[in-house]
C-alpha cells in the first residue's frame, strides 16, 4: 500500500489494529482534526492495541500510524470543546523516510528510563497539588502509592500536620505564638516545595542517554515537551519554596 503524498484537514481516514489487542483485526472511521510537522490529530477511535497499525485516506494510502493517545484538559477554559475530551494522533509516513530496526528489548531498555521519570514528574505533580489545595490540613494520599523520594515529602507534610494539630489541641495562648507556629510552618513548606522542585532535576547524563538512545522523531518530539513542561512546574515549585510571606494564619 502506497504513501500518502499529501495530508489535509477533515480527510477522511480509517485506522486499523488489534483494538485492546483481542487478536481481532478492527478497523475504525474518522477524519484528520489536525495536522503537524510529524504527526496528525485524528477522530478515529484509537486505542491501546491500535499502536503501530496503519491508517489509511480515503484514496487508499497510508497517512501514517497509530501512535498516541492523551487524555483531554479539564478546566474552564476547555469546558465545552473537544479539547476536554481524548485525543489521538497518528505519526506521518512519507516516501522516502528512513526505517530503522531495533529489537523489543532495545525498545523496553531505553525507553523504561524515560517512563521512570515521567511517572516521578506525574507524582510529584500529584503531591504538590494536593499541599497547595491544603496546605495546613491532611491529605488523602498513601505514601505507598508513590516512589520513595516523592513518598518521602508526603511522609514529610504528614508528621507536620500532625504537629499543627498537636499545637491546637492545646490552644495558641497568644498572638506571638501564633506567629511563631505561622513562620515554623512556612519554613516546612518552602523546605517540602525544594525537596520536590529538586526531584524534577534531570541530570545531563541521563539527558544524553534520552539523546543517544532514543534518536527517533517521536521520542524526540515526546522528551522535548515533557522536559519543556517539567522545566514550567520546577520553576514553579521554586517560586512557592521561596515565598517570603506565610499565608497560613493557623489559629
């Protein structure tokens, strides 16, 4: 089956694959939402299993192949659009692309390095969240449900809150001690927003690592926005571990 030399908005494709790979061979219709330099939004109903299967225009060539799928942004900015529902893209195929082997367990070695981080960066993510939404009350989180060095800053704001609620137990006699306990908990909160800012630090070797081992478009593609958005939540992270001012007001 032959490339398809040209892509356009709202052409017509079906995606084929092993749908949720129940080793039947689906076939799935839509059209092209959306177009970039390497790859194609798409309203056929990809899914795990699809991965890797053609899908086809319309004329009968291959557009590209089933490569990704994202969940939608829920906010008020999106609320309404379909950008608050999945979305799913293909990888573009032309004539003339360069194909390059590599074997399963290549694949799984170099690519389980960056899933590692990315599940690290989703949980500290998680973590911080949910001490800014509460920062001086208990959250419902596990330490188990984290790796050590996130579990470790739960753990962290857990003994704290812990202490918080020790000191009301017995009543603030005083506006001192109030302000006391306010600059205290300010302190443990910078130093709990440091702690998980310096867990996003990627290192340069592994950085070279992501560039030697995964060479290919996609990945490239994949590493550049995930170290771009992992880059924006550090830095916001700093912000908060140097905030100046409680904001607390315990009592």
């Amino acid at each position: 089956m032959a490339l398809s030399e040209q892509v356009s908005f709202s052409g017509e494709v079906v995606a084929y694959g092993n749908s949720m790979g129940t080793g039947v061979i689906t076939r799935e219709r839509g059209e092209i939402m959306g177009m970039g330099s390497g790859m194609v939004e798409v309203t056929a109903q990809i899914v795990p299993g699809n991965s890797g299967g053609p899908v086809v225009g319309a004329d009968d060539t291959v557009v590209g192949v089933s490569t990704l799928v994202i969940s939608g942004t829920d906010n008020w900015v999106t609320e309404g659009s379909r950008y608050s529902e999945t979305r799913r893209y293909a990888t573009i195929l032309r004539n003339g692309m360069q194909w390059e082997p590599i074997s399963w367990n290549d694949f799984y070695r170099h690519t389980r390095s960056f899933a590692e981080y990315e599940q690290k960066f989703e949980e500290t993510i998680e973590l911080a969240s949910s001490i800014l939404q509460n920062p001086i009350n208990n959250i419902p989180l596990s330490v188990s449900d984290f790796s050590e060095d996130v579990g470790k800053v739960l753990k962290q704001h857990q003994e704290d809150i812990r202490h918080i609620d020790n000191l009301r137990s017995r009543g603030l006699q005083s506006a001192n001690q109030i302000h006391s306990l306010n600059r205290s908990f300010l302190n443990r909160h910078q130093t709990k927003m440091k702690s998980l800012a310096d867990i996003l630090v990627i290192s340069n070797r592994t950085r070279r690592e992501w560039e030697e081992n995964l060479a290919f478009p996609y990945w490239q593609e994949q590493i550049k926005n995930h170290l771009e958005y992992r880059q924006k939540v550090e830095e916001r992270l700093r912000e908060e571990a140097n905030r100046e001012q409680s904001f607390f007001y315990l009592r």
